[in-house]
C-alpha cells in the first residue's frame, strides 16, 4: 500500500466531508514525488498536514485517530482532547458573605449570564443557533445516556463523544464558535454525518422533530464551514464579523467613523447595518437597548453625509437586556450602600435607553464604590473583536473581593504616585496631572459572562471617566490559580522550566498588577476639554523626537478613533512593557513579598515568560490575511522583536530538531543582560509608545508598531517559517466551568461541579429553567434570522 492510499484510508474514515482528492492534491502540490519516500528521516507531508507524521522504515502507525489529527487539514480548527477542562473554585470565597450578599451575588449572576448570550450574537451568524441546538440535546436527557446512544446508534467513538463535549464546553466558554483569545473558528471533531445521527436519534428529536430539523438545515452546515473567509473574524469580505453586516467594507467602517464623530457619537454600544430603503444605501447604526424609536440626544433620523444616507436607531438585544434589568431591580434590594443602587440604576437607564452617558454615569459610581464585598460590572466593555475597534463585546462580570490577597496591591497604590510613577522614562507632561488613585482588589471570580477570562482588568474603559473620576484594577485571584497550575510547554529548557514552576505563580501575580495597574493607569491624553479648553500647555509643550508642536485629540476623538484596528495590541503593547520595567524595581518586589534571594530570579522568569508568550503567540498570525488575531499575542511579540533588535545576546532562538524528528526551537534569555540591555531597549521602546499614543499621533505610532508586528521570512529570526512549528507545537487554553447559584429557602445556595470533561456542559444545562431555555432559543433564533434587517 503506498502512502498516500494509507493517508486517504485512514483519513477518509475519520472525516468523509473533505474531498480525499483534494487533500492529496495539496499534499503532491507541497511535495513532488520524488521528494516522498519511506525513509528513517522524519518526512514533512504538506503545509497543512506536516504536524504530526514521522514515518520510518520500521513501520508507520495505521491509527485512525493519528492520522485524523496529522492529515486533517481542519485540526488547527479543532479543539484537541487534552484541552484543559477546570472547574473554578469560588467556594471559600462565597461562604464568607453574608446572606445579603449572597442574594446581592445571585441576582447580579443571573443578570449576567442573561446578557451573556449578547456575546453569540457578536460572535458569528450561526453561533446561537449551534448553542441552542446543542444545549436543547444535551438538556434532553442525562449525558451517559447520550453517549450511549452516541456509540450505539451514531458509531461513535468514546474518544468521539468526548470531543463532542469538548465542543460545547469551548463553544460555551467562549459564548460562540470563535476562540475568545485568537478568534479562530474551531469546529467539532466528530463528523457532520455522525453527529446529525446523534441528534435526530436524542430525545431532543423525539420530542420536537419540526424545531430539530429546521436546527439542522440552518446551524450544521455553517458550523463545519472552513471557507478561506470563515476561519477567523476580522472585516467582510476575508473575515467574520456582528459588528459589521457582510456588505460593508473597510472604507463603510471609516465612512461611519467619521459621521459618528461629527455627531459625538460613541460606538461601544453599537453595530452597523447597511442595506437598500426606497432605492439608495442606507447606513443604520444600531444601538443595544430595551426601548425602540426617538430618544433625545441618542437617535438620528435619516440624514445625508458626505452624500451618504445615515441613521441612528436602537432596539439591539432587547430581550437580553430586560430579563439583566429584571435582576438588577431585584438585586437593588440587597444593595450594601445608595452608591450601589446608584450605580445600578444608572445600568438599568444605559440597557434601557441605550445611553452611553448613562453608563459612564454607572461607572462613575462604580469607580467610587471602593472595595465592596460583592464586586461587578457590566455593559460593552471590550473593543478587541470590532476589526476596526471601537465597537464592543459585552461583558459582565460578578466576583467575591479576597480582602487579604487585596493589601499587597493597596500598599502598590498607595506608593504609586510618589515613588514608581516617576520611573517611567517619559517626561510628567505626558503624565496625568493627578494620578487617580485606583481601588485595586483582589477577586474570586463568581460569574464571568463574556468570550474568555482575563486574569486582570484596569476598567472602565472610557478615558474621559478614568482621567476625571479614576478607575479600578481588579486581579482575578482564582482564575490566575488555574492558569499557573498548567505545566510545561514547548521551547524552553528542563532549567527554565523549573524557574518558572518554582517562581512563575509569584512573577505572574507582579507582572498582572503593574499591567493592570500601572500600566493601563498610567499616562496622559492631550485632548480638547468638553469646555473647549486644552488639558495641557500648547505653548510649553513639544513633541521631543520632531520639536514640533505637539498634536492632540478634538473633541469627539478618543484613542480608539486615532488608532483604530491597531489600538487594542498598541494599548495592551504599553501595559507589558511598563511591567516589564518596572518590575526590575526591588522596591516593588518587596511590596509583593519576594525574598531577597528569590529577586533575581523571579525577575527573569517575569522576562522569560514575556519572550516566550511573545514566541507562542506567533500562533495567533494569520498568514493568509497577513495579520494577527488576537492583541495580547501581537503585543507580547512586539516585545519580544524589540528584545531581539537589542541584540548583544539579550534574547535568542535557534532552530533545532525535536526529539519527534520534526524541526523546533529553542529561547534563551541572558539573565545577565536583563538590567542592562533589556531595561534600556524597553525604556526606549516604551517612552516612544507613550508619547505617540499622548498626542494621538497614530501616523508615528503605526509606523513603529507594525514594523515590529512583522512577522519576516528570512533573516536571522524567520518567524514566517517558524510559524508552523509554533503552530504545531501550541498547546490547547484551558476551558473554566463556574458556578451556579440557587434560592433555597431564604438563602442562596452555591451549586458546584466535579472538575471533568462534561462539568462545563452540566452546569449550562443547570443555569436557566426549560421554560427560560424556550424563551432564550427563541430570541436567539429571531437574532439569528433578522440580524442583517
């Protein structure tokens, strides 16, 4: 049997929809002939398949499941088996509350993951009709008869079927069928033919054959679709996008950007749609609200633009939006201050209305309510999945403050201003006049509903409120508790691996509070005042790498509108570096407790574990489109460019040969030159990041980012070559199940989950009654079918 007759038998029983003649097409397209033979050298079969197979003389592994994740070439698009499923413990933390609070928590949770099913209809078209097919499945009836089932009458595998859960716990976890982190489609393991057996033969399909099958026709096949255009979100038409209707194009995104900004309009709560009315090209910027129609100072009717026809209209995700309110009234009565009650009403007025000021107006009170028992937050918060970012997800968040964890980050604050602050290698004109001292927690998370969990947050976003009320940074205790229990990785030494085990949980817990802290809360915006006044001196200040006047932000100008698509990856790029340098300050690792002996070495892994993330997030480049997909993975590997422009034997990579045969890599860091060369490099680097981003100065400051956001095919560092390896060698993010919570009696109860493959599934199938799980299907599917009207 030649090879390739070996690869389609073995291919073709694990996924018949690919066309066999087309994989070996690719396959002879990559590699000629001659250049295939059966030898004890490793053999590369293509671009696409070259992973997994290392062939010899002796034999070659006949596995169905070695070669469905070898020659697949959708396994990039899959989630492994050993994906990483965890529970998140939230149990001490929530014993520790009061019955009050608790109630407070539970309302609060419930009004969460209510407005957390917004996040599927951002994500993708298909994405809340996959989740409620699946969820009414797995709902159905109890999971060890649906894999019964699964294996006797669908053929499955055991492994199969917990792929099948793997699925659905990603697909639930990331509130879509786009990785929160990457923004990359994953599709589900087992075959579509296998999978539609599974279903029509559930309980699912007993039950309701009519709603299955129209479930059927309109979520399977877009959810194993892998078009060029359909593997990673980004602006149509190479990318997938809510935010924007398929229709639009980049030059739409900019045409809306402009008239948004002649109109002091703030795009986080909104998408655009664009179609035909009356014959000309309507532009509808859509805002999420409960309310429809005419709102004062919110809506536009139908106006010209630039010879464009726009309008501002509201009504997006009203359902969603009144179940949060109905738990926001009821949480306001176990509120612990009026600040609280405040704060909440003025949510219920955003979510009602759809005022953005209304909310700055909540996060205002937010900001001011300082470590309460019971922390949240909730609305359009991040920008990092709007291509153009500016418009974004929504998220909500509910969690128990850790009060002993929280001193060592009040002792940062505190010193904050006098001592640390001044460090930075910019001038204090570009610093705030007054730095807003920030309530800084520790947190166990409760309830998370969003696309992915943070380990750290500097909130909220809009800068006007952080330069004129403050802001909060919140470490999110638990989460970062599972993160640091996963060990191991590619391109390290065994020596490095160990330093990191040893003193990673500690450099992590650093590096997290100055990025959240002060990183993200430090420096200016020269802006126009809404009073028309200008925050700085024009005449005293310059820009110092031209001497020329310095530039500033209009009024109805933010940093988003400046920097656009390159603002998230430039922003979180800031953060990292201000933490890298400040956290070779011993007077910080102090305040954290770090050993006078430890010092040294838990300053290196704090840079080991930056150059080695900026290494593994060369997985999130999407060489087809020429671009990164996910901002911390382009940050953290702008630093690791800058770290190697250093030179001097800073950072290195070497190309070698992995034990597998198959080509790897090799990072090293000089621990020597680490105060030297590095802390300069940074410095440089970080003050330019600075003053480009104070002054607006998005021209300078792109020219800089995307020169190092390169991602080169030769030279000295061929990270374009290296990019398969890096993919081939990634390990699989971790999926967290949390919590419920249930009245009981007059107190509330928290309902836990054993850590297992199916315990992400168990607790969504346990959040809402079937009665709520109805009423959900069916604001879902109606979003599904008229998103684009």
């Amino acid at each position: 049997m030649n090879i390739f007759t070996l690869v389609a038998c073995n291919f073709r029983k694990r996924r018949a929809m690919l066309d066999i003649s087309q994989f070996c097409a690719r396959t002879f397209e990559r590699f000629p002939m001659k250049s295939l033979s059966l030898t004890t050298n490793a053999t590369l079969l293509s671009k696409n398949c070259r992973e997994l197979l290392v062939m010899s003389s002796a034999s070659v592994s006949t596995s169905p499941r070695h070669f469905s994740r070898s020659f697949n070439m959708s396994s990039q698009h899959e989630l492994p088996l050993d994906t990483p499923i965890l529970y998140l413990k939230s149990e001490e933390a929530f014993a520790g509350l009061t019955a009050r609070e608790r109630h407070y928590a539970h309302h609060l949770s419930r009004a969460s993951w209510w407005g957390g099913f917004i996040v599927l209809c951002q994500t993708s078209p298909e994405s809340p009709l996959i989740f409620s097919l699946l969820t009414r499945v797995f709902r159905s009836q109890p999971i060890d008869t649906l894999q019964e089932i699964a294996i006797e009458k669908a053929g499955f595998t055991e492994d199969e079927f917990k792929s099948l859960l793997i699925y659905y716990s990603g697909l639930a976890y990331n509130m879509g069928n786009y990785l929160g982190f990457g923004d990359r489609k994953f599709i589900p393991s087992v075959s579509r033919e296998k999978l539609e057996t599974l279903i029509k033969a559930s309980k699912a399909n007993l039950e309701a054959p009519d709603v299955i099958q129209k479930y059927l026709n309109q979520a399977l096949g877009p959810s194993y679709d892998l078009q060029e255009n359909k593997r990673f979100l980004g602006m149509p038409p190479s990318g997938v996008t809510m935010y924007f209707t398929p229709n639009c194009t980049q030059e739409d995104a900019e045409l809306a950007k402009e008239y948004m900004a002649s109109k002091n309009i703030e795009a986080w709560n909104n998408r655009l749609l664009k179609y035909e009315k009356n014959g000309q090209t309507m532009y509808d910027i859509r805002i999420a609200s409960i309310e429809q129609g005419h709102a004062e100072d919110i809506t536009v009717d139908c106006e010209e633009f630039q010879g464009h026809k726009f309008c501002v209209s509201r009504g997006d995700y009203s359902f969603f939006l009144q179940k949060m309110i109905e738990e926001l009234q009821l949480a306001k009565d176990y509120t612990a201050s009026d600040v609280e009650i405040r704060m909440l009403d003025k949510y219920i007025e955003c979510f009602s209305k759809g005022s953005v000021k209304a909310h700055k107006d909540g996060s205002t009170f937010w900001v001011k309510n300082k470590s309460p028992a019971v922390e949240t937050y909730m609305g359009f918060i991040e920008v990092y999945r709007d291509p153009v970012n500016q418009r974004a997800e929504f998220e909500s968040f509910v969690a128990v403050v850790n009060r002993e964890q929280s001193r060592k980050f009040d002792t940062l604050v505190a010193r904050a201003e006098k001592e640390f602050l001044p460090l930075l290698p910019w001038g204090k004109d570009f610093e705030e006049d007054v730095f807003m001292r920030p309530d800084f927690s520790s947190l166990d998370i409760l309830t998370f509903a969003s696309s992915g969990l943070p380990i750290g947050i500097n909130i909220p976003n809009y800068k006007d409120v952080k330069e004129e009320q403050g802001f909060k940074n919140v470490s999110l205790t638990n989460v970062m508790a599972a993160r640091t229990g996963i060990k191991g990785g590619p391109f390290l030494s065994e020596a490095d691996h160990a330093l990191r085990e040893k003193h990673g949980a500690l450099a992590l817990e650093i590096q997290v509070g100055l990025h959240e802290l002060l990183g993200h809360g430090c420096g200016k915006f020269l802006r126009r005042k809404d009073d028309g006044s200008l925050n700085f001196d024009p005449v005293k200040m310059k820009n110092p790498y031209t001497g020329d006047k310095v530039l500033f932000y209009e009024k109805g100008e933010n940093y988003n509108s400046r920097f656009t698509n390159l603002a998230s990856a430039y922003e979180e790029c800031r953060a990292e570096t201000v933490a890298l340098y400040l956290g070779l300050v011993d007077d910080i690792l102090d305040v954290f407790g770090v050993l006078a002996e430890d010092r040294e070495n838990v300053k290196y892994v704090s840079w080991l574990d930056m150059m080695y993330a900026g290494l593994r997030g060369l997985e999130m480049y999407q060489p087809s489109q020429g671009k990164w997909g996910q901002a911390h993975s382009q940050a953290r590997y702008v630093i690791l460019r800058v770290a190697l422009e250093a030179g001097q034997g800073l950072v290195n990579i070497t190309q070698t040969t992995g034990s597998d045969g198959l080509p790897d890599l090799r990072l090293t860091l000089d621990k020597t030159k680490i105060h030297t060369v590095g802390h300069k490099a940074m410095g440089d680097f970080l003050s330019k990041l600075q003053v480009y981003r104070s002054m607006g100065d998005s021209e300078s400051g792109r020219a800089m980012f995307e020169k190092y956001s390169e991602v080169p095919l030769d030279g000295p560092f061929p990270f374009s070559k290296w990019h398969e390896i890096v993919v081939r060698k990634r390990r699989p993010r971790m999926i967290l199940a949390m919590p419920n919570t249930r009245i009981v009696g007059e107190d509330i109860e928290l309902v836990s989950y054993t850590e297992a493959i199916d315990c992400v599934t168990k607790s969504w199938v346990d959040r809402f009654s079937s009665e709520e799980y109805d009423a959900i299907e069916c604001a879902l599917t109606a979003f599904a079918r008229g998103w684009t009207e």
